[in-house]
C-alpha cells in the first residue's frame, strides 16, 4: 500500500483578507472618533496601508483591522505589521500578510514532528510548505492533532490529505 500524505502550509485567503480590509475601511469611514482626522485603510499593492494624522489613530485603525481579520478566521499570526512612522502631516502604517512557511519554521516544524510524532511519519520540506507522510493514516492524524496543540509561530493548515 502507498504511503499517505499531507501538506502542511501557511496560507491566507486573499478574498477574505479583502473583506476584512473593506469591512474596516467602511467602519473608519462611519466611526465618530474617525471623523476628518484623514483616516483611511487600503491596499497598497501586496501591502495594507493605513494612515491618520496621529500614531494613536493610525493604532486604532490596526485594532479595527484586526478585529475584522479575526471575525472573518484569518489568524493574526499571519499579519505582519510595522511600527507606525511619519509622512508629511500624518502617520502611516504598513502591514502585510505573510503567506507559506520560510526554512527556519519548516525545519522547526520538521524536528518537532521527529520529536515528537509517531515513529513511521517522515515530514520533508518542500518550498513553502512540509510535506508529511506515512503508512498509516492513524499516525498523520494523531501528527495533525500535534500541531495543532502547539503553539506554532506560523498559522499552519493541513491540505491534500490522501
């Protein structure tokens, strides 16, 4: 019998990410404590851009922006925000979502899941994502079920499981 397998990767869906960036664009837009401070939230070509004409404004904004990441099941583990810093008359804030698993977190996932997994599960990396198989479907279950009880410092998902 062939071994079975699944990914384990790092992704974000882009439509729901825009949700949230319209859905906090249009609460900016109605709040009173946002009324003509310039306040504003877009893309900026891969980027969030946020801006306002206080540090403390542009923060708030980052608050509502994370609220609606979370309501809409995207982990804030997968948002990558800078410090705010000044432009001319106002503040701006640059975030980003961070999307598959860079080396240093696949060979942490990769050690973890010899450490600690069963012993017939091999995980191998693979570009931005883990590969992990076995004979036995049972073994990549309970390794799933590992992962997720980890406090990892990547959302992770789990795809393609055959």
């Amino acid at each position: 019998m062939a071994d079975s397998t699944f990914d384990v990767v790092s992704k974000v869906d882009k439509m729901e990410a825009d949700n949230a960036v319209n859905q906090a664009a249009k609460e900016i837009e109605q709040r009173y404590d946002f009324k003509n401070i310039g306040a504003s939230i877009e893309w900026s070509g891969e980027k969030i851009l946020m801006k306002a004409n206080s540090e403390e404004r542009v923060k708030a904004i980052l608050d509502v922006l994370e609220s609606k990441l979370i309501k809409r099941g995207i982990s804030l583990k997968s948002l990558d925000a800078g410090a705010p810093f000044a432009s001319g008359k106002e503040y701006r804030l640059e975030a980003s979502l961070k999307n598959g698993i860079d080396q240093a977190n696949a060979k942490k996932i990769s050690q973890l899941i010899r450490d600690e997994a069963p012993k017939t599960v091999k995980s191998q990396i693979q570009g931005d994502e883990l590969r992990v198989s076995s004979k036995s479907r049972d073994d990549l279950q309970a390794t799933i079920t590992l992962l997720k009880g980890k406090d990892l410092e990547i959302d992770v998902q789990f795809v393609n499981f055959r």
